[in-house]
C-alpha cells in the first residue's frame, strides 16, 4: 500500500508515468487535470465553471479542488493506494491533503526549462481514456487515432503559447513552494526527467525501492 503524489513543470512526465506507475503497481491514478477536462467534455457544473479558467492556463480555486480530492482519498477503492498527479498544487492543498491523509511519496520529476516547450509543442492526448502522446517522443501507432481505444486524438485547449506560458509562471509561484515543504517533511525524492520515458519509469522504480 503507497500513496504518491507526483509533481514537477508542466510537460515533465507526470501524467505519462503516472499511467505506467498506476499500471504497475494496481493502484488507482487521480489524475486532476484530467477528470476536469472529461467534466468539461461532459458540460456538467463543474465543468462548465472551470472551462474558461483552465483554457487561459489558470488555476480552479482550491476549495473546488480539495473537495473532489477529500471524495476520492478517502473512497474505499483508494485505500490500497493511489497516485495523484496534479493536486497538489500549492502548499495550500498540500496542508488540506495532509489533513486528510499521509502521503508516502513525493516524487519530483525535475524537468529544464528549455526542454519543456519541446514536450508541449508535440503533446497529443486522446479525448475519450485520456492517453498521452507525442508527435515525435511517443507516437501513437495508429497516426491520429489512439491506440488504446482508437479515438482521434486531440491538441489540448490550454497548450497554446499564452496558456502554456501562464501555467509555467504559475507553476514557479504556486507549485515549486511544495519542494521545500515535502523536502521537510522527508518524503521528498527527485527524479531526472529528461530521459526517454523508459529511463524515467526505470529512475522512478527504483527510486521507490519496487
Ligand atoms: P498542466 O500540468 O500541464 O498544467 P494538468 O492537466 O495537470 O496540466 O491541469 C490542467 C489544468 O487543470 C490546470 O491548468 C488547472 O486549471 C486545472 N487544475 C488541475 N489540477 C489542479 C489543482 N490541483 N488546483 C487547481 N487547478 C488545477
Ligand atoms: P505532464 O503531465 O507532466 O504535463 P505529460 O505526461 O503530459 O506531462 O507529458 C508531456 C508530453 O511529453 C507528452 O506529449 C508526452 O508524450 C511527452 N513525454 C513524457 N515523458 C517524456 C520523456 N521522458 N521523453 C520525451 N517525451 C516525453
Ligand atoms: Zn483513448
């Protein structure tokens, strides 16, 4: 049983290893930024509240956030374990996270600036299960569909230079706080992301001790 918080720049890695990691481990993946966009997808409430924010790269407030994360880690599938991958974003969550549950892991996957441009500019995600792809880094073998279940995939809404940009500043203002906060706390352990996707799934195995 293990509970993981995965964090780090945008394009790092978080939502692609997070997969192969949920896969490996058969543990669920919450993956937040995701289950907005199928909420937006499916013109529900919630979705319809956070569309505009999340198209210009913005962040939805916590309180909607943490209660969508204080129904799933405290739901009966997740706890044998789980891996989150988006929340938290800021010491804020952080605090109302450790209020709800101890986190085993922290894994930071550490990402240079220059690299993330070239992640983002070729992501290609599947609307339908939510796989990522990348025109040149991961391509999907079937072209334009998804290999998993065979829909056409799509460039994200907030992967536009202006959205990109504004979530890297909020990433540096908001998220980066969390280093210092896991890294008190002793569950804190960094991981090189700019290898292949093969190497970083490797790094993150036995940075995990697995
Ligand atoms: P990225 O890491 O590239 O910004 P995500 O898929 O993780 O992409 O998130 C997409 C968007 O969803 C964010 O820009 C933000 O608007 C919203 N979001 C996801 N998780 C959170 C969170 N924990 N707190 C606030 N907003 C969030
Ligand atoms: P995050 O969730 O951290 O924003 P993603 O998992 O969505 O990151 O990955 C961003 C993009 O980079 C995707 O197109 C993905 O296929 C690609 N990618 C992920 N990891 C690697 C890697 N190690 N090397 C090259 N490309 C990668
Ligand atoms: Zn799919």
């Amino acid at each position: 049983m293990i509970k993981i918080v995965l964090f780090g720049p945008q394009g790092a890695g978080k939502g692609t290893q997070a997969d192969r990691l949920s896969k490996r481990l058969e543990i669920p993946h919450i993956p937040t930024g995701q289950m907005l966009r199928e909420e937006i997808a499916a013109n529900t409430k919630l979705g319809q509240k956070v569309s505009e924010i999340m198209n210009r790269g913005e962040l939805v407030t916590d309180w909607q956030m943490n209660e969508i994360i204080r129904d799933r880690v405290n739901a009966p599938e997740y706890q044998n374990g789980f891996i989150l991958d988006g929340y938290p974003r800021n010491v804020e969550q952080a605090e109302f996270l450790d209020y709800q549950i101890a986190v085993d892991k922290v894994l930071f996957l550490n990402l240079p600036k220059t690299e993330v441009m070239k992640r983002l500019s070729g992501r290609l995600t599947c609307p339908k299960c939510g796989a990522i792809f990348h025109k040149i880094f991961n391509p999907s073998k079937s072209g334009d569909k998804c290999d998993r279940c065979g829909t056409v995939l799509q460039v994200r809404a907030d992967d536009t230079p202006e959205a990109i940009a504004k979530r890297l500043e909020q990433y540096e203002e908001e998220t980066q706080p969390l280093h210092e906060y896991y890294l008190k706390k002793g569950v804190l352990i960094e991981i090189d992301a700019a290898p292949d996707i093969e190497q970083v799934g490797l790094l993150i195995w036995e940075a995990l001790g697995l």
